[in-house]
C-alpha cells in the first residue's frame, strides 16, 4: 500500500492553512471587479486531490482483497 503521496499533499495543505489568505483584485471580461482568495482556491484543490488518492487507494486494497479471495477459492 502506497500511501507517500498523502503526506506532501497533507504537508502542503497544512502551510496553507497556517498561512494568512491572500486577497486579490480582478476584473472579468464585463468589468465587474472580484475579491478572489487564490489561498482558500488552492486549499480546495489540495482538499479535491486529497480525498480522491484516498479513495483511489481504497479502491486498489479492495480489488486486491477480492482477488486473493478467488485465488484462494
């Protein structure tokens, strides 16, 4: 079971959070200007990746359980 790419991702996230939010002004293509939080946009990323490495590596665990069941049938 590989679990080494959680830990940056962990890692990553927690700087993050520890780190005061970023605030930025932009102006879209009508004009409107828009306060982005480019800290809290990374942070959901990390999040998105996070939790999809965990379920990808349930997934394996369980593809290999059931695999070693039918062998063992």
């Amino acid at each position: 079971m590989k679990t080494g790419k959680l830990k940056p991702l962990r890692e990553t996230m927690s700087s993050l959070e520890s780190q005061p939010d970023q605030y930025s002004l932009s102006t879209d293509a009508c004009g409107e200007t828009r306060l982005l939080n480019e800290s809290l946009k990374a942070r959901n990323v990390l999040r998105h990746w996070t939790i999809s490495e965990e379920l990808l590596e349930g997934s394996r665990r369980r593809v290999l359980e059931n695999v070693r069941t039918l062998i063992s049938c």
